[in-house]
C-alpha cells in the first residue's frame, strides 16, 4: 500500500483540479472527460465543477456509493490507514478539502496525501462495500 505519484493533467500542471484527476482515474477516464463532465454537471448544479456536491453528483451517477468514515480522533484515520484497510477495488474519497482516488491499496495523486482524514469514501457498488 504506497502513494503512487500521477497527474493526468494534459499539460501537466500542478493546480486545484483533484476532484478532476480522482474522478478520471477512478472511472477510467482521461482528465479531459472527466473535466468536461464535472462542468456538465456543476452547470446544470449552477455551481464549481470541483464542489463536494458536483463530483459527488457524477459518482452517484456513475454507480458509487458513499459511506461515511470517522473523522473525529480516536476513531478518525488516514487515507495511507484507507488504503491499509482496502487493499483491493477502486475508491474516491473526500476529506472536505481534497479529494483522491485509491485502486487496489495505493492512493494517486500529485503529492503525497498520506496524512490528510478522509470524512467519506465511494466505491463503485459491485456488492461488496
């Protein structure tokens, strides 16, 4: 279980587009599919295409579901303890402020998000949450 660095990003650049990235690499989607997704959906939501609301719309939509994950420590714990737990299937998870994806065990993204608390998590419903 490890952090693997990835940025779809067609040029490249290092900015705020998680919520595009984690939605791409989770529904096996090039950046720009998934950005003009997001913005399909954030339209007709009159809102950003990287709000909680908006991916979460686009997820729900595309066979997710969410499950809510303890956020308050003790119980709370880290994306890297995520993906300790979940070492096989493909999530998205939330933690109020950014978003990752996480196949098989390790978490993508374009730094290492290891330490962030994770508030939600989706997972593509196959039978097995």
């Amino acid at each position: 279980m490890a952090y693997k660095y990835t940025n779809p990003n067609p040029k490249g650049a290092l900015i705020g587009d998680c919520a595009v990235r984690a939605i791409a690499l989770a529904n096996g989607l090039t950046w720009d599919e998934a950005y003009k997704m997001l913005t399909a959906y954030g339209y007709r939501m009159k809102n950003l295409p990287n709000a909680d609301a908006v991916w979460s719309a686009a997820l729900k939509d595309s066979g997710f579901k969410r499950r809510s994950i303890p956020d308050t420590c003790p119980d709370c714990y880290t994306i890297r303890e995520f993906c300790e737990d979940h070492p096989a299937g493909t999530y998205v998870l939330g933690t109020g402020s950014h978003v990752v994806a996480v196949k098989d065990g390790n978490y993508y993204d374009t730094w290492d998000s290891g330490d962030e608390v994770p508030v939600m998590y989706w997972r593509k419903d196959n039978g097995i949450l």
